[in-house]
C-alpha cells in the first residue's frame, strides 16, 4: 500500500507535479492532497476522482506517508519536512530550505543518485537544474574548469504572484511579487541581496552547480535576472574545459545525448526558444559558439521549461529514480 502527498497541491508546481504524476503513470494506492488554510476544502479533479485539498498540520504531517512531494515554500518545508520524514516519509522538496544541508541529496536523475543518508531529498534550483543537464556530459568528456551563468528567467519562476505582476502590469497595477515593473522591463534581481553584491539566486546556481556536478574546486559565477516572459527559463552559459574540444565536437556530443536536445542552426534561425520549450519535458541547446575571450571557452545557449523540468518534472523524476531504487517501479 503505497501512501503519497503533495503538499503545495494547489500551486503553480504543485498542480504541475499531479500532471506529470499522471503521465508518467506513478503507481499509488492513496493521493493525498494538501495547502494552507486558504486553499483547504478546494476540490481537484485527478484521475476520475474529486480529491479534497486539506491544511497541511503536524498532526497530519504524522500520518505515514510512504513519499511526499513538498511545493509549499522553504518555512513550510522547513517545519513539515522533518515531521514527515520522522513518521517515515521519504520528501522530496522543492524549496530552496535543504538543498545544502550535510547529509541531504540533492538531485537531478540525469546527473546523479541519492545516498539516502537522511529521507529528504532536495529538487534543485529551476536554472541550476537545466544547466548542470548539458554540463554533465562536457564534464565526462573534457573536464570543467569554469562556468559563467546569465539567466533570463521567466515569471512563473515565482509562482502565482509572478505571472500576476507581468498580466496586470500590462494595465499598469502596481507590482506587488518584484520591487519594480516586471512588463515592458528586465530585472537584474531575483531573490534577495548579500552582503558581496551578489543575490540569494546567483549563490544557489554557484553552489548547487558544484555539489550536483560533486565538483567543488570548479569555478562558477552567476548573473540572474527576470524577463517578461511568462514560461520557460532561457540560461548562457560560458564554459571552459579542461581537454580541448571543437564546436563541431560538442555539438556531436549533445546531438548524441539523450539527456538534451540539440537545435543548432542558426543560418535557419534556428536555435532553443522559451516558448517552444514551454510545456516540453526536454532540456533544449544551442548557439554553440567558441569564446574567444578566454582559452578552450565555449557558449552554450540553454532552455527548458521553469515549472517542469525546472520544478514538477524533476521531483518526479526523483520519486521515480527513489521508486525504481526501492524496487517499486
Ligand atoms: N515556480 C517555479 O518555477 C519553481 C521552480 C522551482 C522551485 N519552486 C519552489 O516550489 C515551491 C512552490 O512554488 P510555486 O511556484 O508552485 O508557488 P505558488 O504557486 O505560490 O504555490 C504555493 C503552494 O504552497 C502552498 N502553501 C503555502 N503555505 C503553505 C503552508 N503553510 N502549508 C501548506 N501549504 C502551503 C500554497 O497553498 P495555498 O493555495 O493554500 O496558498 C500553494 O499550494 C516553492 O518552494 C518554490 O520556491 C518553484
């Protein structure tokens, strides 16, 4: 009898997740779904079935829960998870709360495997999950000396309050998820600053890249920014080897990678566009070009849709790789 939860069920990933649960034809025996106070009682359709959506609480959280799919945000996660993976759940999280914690996983199946030293497995950043896809393979092959990331992420990154911003900008309401117009603009600032200059956003891309790719001593620097696009997160990426390697070489790699899709033909205007990744489960790459300014450097033009692979898709991605170590699936 396997029990699984969503909590966050009735967010912009979380009713993703039940989508892609789904279609990739998850084995359960009970579904249950859960929100805050404010959504408790709503009624989701899955399946045949009405579900009723109830407030996420200890008690509840107590309940044994064979796997849950966390989607509520980091203090969420941070009270609920341990309680959950006390009563022998194991949670995949999709908030940035553990993701760098010792002893926590954090997981991209194409790229590596939980340990499973502690039950909560964390979903990485959404930009950091399409990135480090495409990095993998040039990390096998060449060696990585040096990733710079700039993002152009879209606003369904921040959920129901981003797309919001971006629609009704567009009849001039104020902002209320970013602290300046989202439509007609770009923001140089996704989450909140540090002291060196640098956001939260950008901190997590240079560290989750090294502890997903197990490389510590490689260097990586980010810029993130927000765009007035409504899905699917486009990332460049310029990136240094460490054995030489060509353009026409890289391409070859990724044209044979399952893992990413190769669209590289610019003389057709034809390279990875966010909205043709919208609603794609794929990871999409192109304009590989050679960076002159800096020895064996190549460009990497990357996108992928934010609230699957970046989000939904991955966590179950995860719960699949846990199922299947488990022997479940
Ligand atoms: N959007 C993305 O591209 C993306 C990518 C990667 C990771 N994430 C992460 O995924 C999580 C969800 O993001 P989202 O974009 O789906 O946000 P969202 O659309 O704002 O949805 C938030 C969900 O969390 C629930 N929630 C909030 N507080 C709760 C509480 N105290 N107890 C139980 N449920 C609670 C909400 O329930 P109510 O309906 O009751 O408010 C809602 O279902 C966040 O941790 C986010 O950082 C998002």
């Amino acid at each position: 009898m396997t029990r699984l939860a969503i909590a966050g069920a009735t967010g912009l990933v979380g009713r993703k997740m039940l989508e892609t649960i789904d279609r990739k034809e998850i084995p359960f025996d009970e579904l249950v779904l859960f929100s805050s106070a404010r959504s408790a009682g709503q009624q989701v359709e899955f399946q045949g079935q009405t579900y009723i959506v109830r407030e996420l609480t200890e008690d509840a959280a107590k309940e044994s829960f064979d796997y849950v799919l966390m989607s509520a945000g980091g203090s969420t996660s941070e009270h609920y998870s341990p309680i959950f993976e006390e009563a022998g759940a194991i949670v995949i999280d999709n908030s940035s709360q553990w993701r760098m914690a010792e002893g926590i996983d954090l997981i991209v199946p194409e790229v590596n495997e939980p340990k499973l030293d502690r039950k909560i497995i964390a979903n990485p950043n959404c930009s950091t999950i399409q990135s480090v896809v495409p990095l993998k393979p040039l990390q096998e092959t060449y060696g990585l000396k040096r990733v710079a990331y700039t993002t152009y992420q879209a606003v369904s990154g921040s959920g129901v309050k981003g797309k919001a911003d971006l629609a009704e900008g567009a009849n001039g309401k104020a902002p209320e998820a970013y602290p300046h117009p989202i439509y007609n603009n770009v923001l140089p600032h996704i989450d909140s600053f540090l002291e060196d200059g640098y956001t939260k956003e950008e901190q997590k891309m240079i560290d989750e890249t090294r502890k997903i790719l197990n490389a510590d001593d490689l260097k990586v620097t980010a810029t993130c920014v927000r765009v007035p696009v409504q899905d699917s997160h486009s990332v460049h990426m310029s990136v240094t080897l460490e054995k030489e390697a060509t353009v026409e070489a890289i391409q070859a790699l990724f044209e044979n990678d399952d893992r990413v899709v190769l669209i590289d033909n610019p003389q057709n205007n034809e390279y990875p566009l966010a909205i043709h990744s919208t609603n794609k489960d794929e990871i999409f790459v192109g304009r590989i070009r050679r960076d002159d300014s800096l020895d064996n450097t190549f460009h990497v033009w990357c996108t992928s849709d934010n609230l699957l692979k970046g989000a939904a898709l991955n966590a179950v991605q995860i719960l699949e790789q846990v199922m299947s170590l488990k022997g479940v699936k």
